[in-house]
C-alpha cells in the first residue's frame, strides 16, 4: 500500500499539472512577496501602491462591466493595500492574452463573409426578438430547413456521434473543453482511426488547461501519429506570463461531420459523461443534433478557433468545407451561435434574460452552476411574479462545493418570489437546457455563472417551430419526478456558520 501510495505521488509529480502549479504559485509568492517587501521598508513604494490602488478602484468601478464583478475586485484591492492592484492587473485585467485575442478578434471578423443571411422574417414577436438579439449582435444567422434531434442523456449523445463519425466521407471537427482518457476517448479515437483509413481529414481541437490533469499519455504523438490533426486551444505553459493566462479558456463542445451534421451539448470526452464511472452519482446531462443548412455555423465556429491556433500556413479555407447535400425541408428555425469574452457582447447572459423575460407561461432551466448578479436574480424573481412558471433544476451532488454553497445562497430569495427548486436527486445535473412555453429551446455549454457569461468562449442553439421542444420539455418534466423540490423549511434549515461562509463566498462568486 505504501508503495502504491509513493508510486502515486512520484507519477503526480512528473505531471505537467504539477509543474505548471507550482510555477504558478512561485510566480505569486514571488510577485506578492516582492511588493510587499518594498511596501513595508521603502515609504515611497507603499505610497505607490496606495496610489495604484485608488486609480485601479476609479478604473474598476467605471468599466463597463457587471457590478457585483466589480464589487469582487474592489475588495480585494482595497482588502490588500500593498498587493491588491497588483493581483488585480495579474488576474483581472488581461482576461485574454494579447496574441491569442488578437488573433481571434482578426478570425471573427474575417470569416463573417462566409455567413449566408437568408433574411427569414419571424412572425413570433417573442420567438423574433431573441434570434434577431444573437444575429443582429452576434453576427450568426439562423436557418430553416434543418432538423434538429435532441439527446437527454450521454450514453445517446455519444451512440449516434460513433454512427455518424462512421459515415463521415470528407472531414471531422472535434472541439472539447475536457478530454480524459478511458473508454469514451479509446472508442472516439477507434472511429477515428477508421475515418482516416477511409481518407477522412480529422481535425481535433481541445482546451488545453480544461484537459490538462486527464490528457491521454502521449496525447498529441498519439493522434497526429495516425494523421489526426491536433491543435490545443491556449496552451497552458510554463513561462513568465504564465499568470496571464490561466483565467481564459474555451468551454466549447462541438463535432461537425461534412457539414452535414454538427452536434452540441454539456459533453465533454470523460466516461462520467455516459455513467461508465461515477464521480458524483448519476451524471445527467443534455445535447443536440442538426442536420441540414444551420450546420454551416458551427463549421465556421470550428475553423475559427482552430485558425487562431495555427499558424498562418496552417490555416484552413473556410470554402474548402462548405460541402452542399440534398435539402431538407422543413420550418424549424436554428440557430446555432458563440460566444467571446473578446468583445463587449455578452450574448450567453443577454440570450438567458431575453428568454426569461419574454416568457409567457413557463421557463425550466437546467443548469450545474446557479451564480446570479442582481439582473438575472430580479429577472427571474419578475417573471415568477408575474404568473410565469419558472423551475430550476441544479445537482444535488455537487462537483464544486464551495459553488454548490453559493448556488445554494440564492434559493431563498428566488423561492420566496415563487421560482421552484429543484435538486436532481440521483446525482450531478450538467445539463444547461433551457425550454420557453413550448416556443423555443436552448441547449449548449452555458451554464448560469460568471465564468460562462464573462471569460469563457462558450456555444450553443437556439430552436423554435421543431418537435425537439416537446421532447426538451418532456424529458424535463421527467427529470423534476427524479428530483427533490426544495421547501422554505429546508432552505431555512441551515446553522449560522454556513450562513456567514455563504455570505463571504456569494461576495466573491464573481471570481470563483
């Protein structure tokens, strides 16, 4: 056992996740030390840093940016006189590292061109304004003529995304937050192995601080090895602007096959995703397919990123991949969208208060994480009010407990204005479903939290006139009769210690 033990802790230690902490935190003790030294023996440098620190609390509070982010920064400024402006331009101010944001900021705006506006007049006022809110301010469009499936669980999610790897005849984009080794990895790398032997081009995108503790050994030799083309979405190394980089990261799951079909959801590549291991009870989780026109959206998304990840001869040519079939024909509107932190539009957060403040009769909202500024509390309190059903489901075995604590924080008031709880029982709910009075669905990678409205690159689909509403909405209504419906008795069921501890943690939920 003892040997187990040591065999364990040498093979940590070899690992690029151990090496790249611990440059991290020498880097901080090193930073935070420095300053902190000359502040206490040097009265000109503390006055510096006072003086630092007012102008970065003047900056702060007139950014443009959500309040209680704001109100996080301003604490910790003021909180550590010596430090606190120093952490803050460490960890706050340059969200997304100049080369890389520069590059993405050139590949947006270059592949806007290849989108094709079929200016599709929408009768629904409420159905119009918010897929015009994403194509008006967003720049994607959204398509008729595209079918859309919708998966409640990964195990069917992943069935059909093996299938349809399998038929794949010109190219496959992959793109994942996390990919872990196991059996969900060891069967998407065999299928596609087979693509490549059919002469498939295999395009394989991942975000390397998501995946940075469960990479596959030899990951990348691995993949190009067999001619899979690999690229990991900013990398994690070590090096002096390290700091800089750890806050942003791409959130993304998506899989394009030939154009023809793209799939979307909460997955990533991990065996918890289809319940092979149990991390935290039964993992529930949601996704969608398209097939059709509107999958030209994602194929876009894909070789944006992958672009800003290569070099410039490395680049691929968005109209080598714009492959035509046979139309379907159908009135489903789609709308498949992402969204930036290197921009000024928060698309995920405004899409969520647009369909909670157009709903008439009901909103249900899965979602992992429930972290909420004052906005989106008052607009769901509002809408609650005001007659609409409004249910959010959340996990009742978390993944983050200290998240879990401040999602917790916020049932009191939300219930008391007449929003349902609910905690999915049987385990870990990471489904980010939204369902609007049998009108319109969301389903993608944003979940109700700061990080997903603020500094991860996130995507999803919009849908409206298509059956798969009536499935999102069955599958949720089957979810609540697994789950627990939270009372005010419970809510108030808790001893004063976890009350302050919530209280500290729901101040500073913007940074976590």
């Amino acid at each position: 056992m003892i040997r187990n033990l040591l065999d364990y802790i040498i093979r940590f230690l070899n690992t690029r996740i151990f090496v790249v902490s611990s440059i991290l935190m020498i880097q901080l003790i090193f930073i935070v030390s420095f300053f902190t030294h000359f502040g206490l023996v040097n009265i000109h440098v503390r006055w510096g840093l006072y003086f630092l620190n007012i102008i970065l609390v003047i900056k702060v509070v007139n950014r443009y940016s959500n309040t209680a982010y704001k109100l996080a920064w301003v604490i910790v400024i003021l909180g550590l006189p010596l430090t606190g402006g120093i952490v803050y331009l460490l960890f706050a101010e340059r969200k997304v590292p100049k080369k890389l944001r520069g590059k993405i900021i050139n590949e947006l705006a270059r592949s806007k061109g290849f989108f094709t506006d079929e200016h599709i007049v929408i009768e629904d006022y409420d159905v119009a304004k918010v897929f015009n809110y994403i194509k008006d301010n967003g720049a994607y469009p959204y398509y008729k003529n595209t079918d859309v499936k919708y998966y409640p669980i990964g195990e069917e999610y992943f069935a059909d995304l093996l299938k349809y790897i399998a038929k794949a005849q010109k190219f496959i984009f992959i793109e994942y937050f996390i990919v872990k080794d196991g059996f969900m990895f060891e069967k998407l790398y065999a299928a596609l192995c087979a693509a490549i032997e059919r002469e498939v081009e295999v395009y394989f995108t991942y975000d390397d601080g998501g995946s940075i503790t469960c990479l596959p050994e030899n990951f990348k030799e691995r993949m190009e090895g067999v001619g899979i083309h690999v690229v990991a979405f900013s990398p994690v190394s070590v090096s002096l602007s390290l700091l800089s980089k750890t806050n942003i990261r791409s959130h993304r799951k998506i899989a394009v096959i030939d154009n023809r079909y793209a799939f979307t959801g909460g997955f990533n590549l991990a065996d918890e995703y289809i319940n092979k291991i149990a991390r935290f009870g039964h993992w529930k989780d949601t996704g969608i397919m398209i097939e059709g026109k509107a999958v030209w959206n994602f194929t876009v998304m894909y070789i944006q990123f992958y672009n800003a990840s290569v070099t410039k001869q490395e680049q691929l040519r968005y109209d080598d991949f714009r492959l035509e079939w046979d139309e379907i024909i159908n009135d489903a509107l789609v709308l498949p969208f992402s969204d930036s932190p290197t921009d000024d539009e928060d698309l995920a957060r405004s899409c969520h208060l647009n369909l909670i403040n157009n709903a008439k009769k009901y909103i249900y909202i899965h979602t992992p994480y429930l972290i909420l500024d004052y906005d989106m509390t008052n607009a769901l309190k509002t809408a609650a009010k005001s007659g609409v059903e409004v249910i959010i489901t959340v996990p009742h075995i978390p993944d983050k407990k200290t998240v879990f604590m401040v999602t917790r924080s916020h049932y009191e008031i939300l219930m008391e204005a007449g929003v349902k709880i609910y905690e999915y029982t049987p385990g870990f709910i990471h489904s980010k479903l939204v369902v609007v009075d049998d009108k319109i669905g969301l389903e993608g990678t944003f979940n109700m939290d700061y990080r997903s409205y603020y500094l991860n690159y996130e995507c999803g689909v919009l849908i409206t006139n298509t059956k798969a509403i009536a499935r999102m909405k069955q599958d949720y209504l089957s979810t609540l009769k697994v789950s627990e419906r939270i009372t005010m008795a419970k809510v108030k069921k808790v001893n004063i210690f976890t009350i302050i501890l919530r209280s500290i943690l729901n101040v500073f939920s913007p940074l976590l």
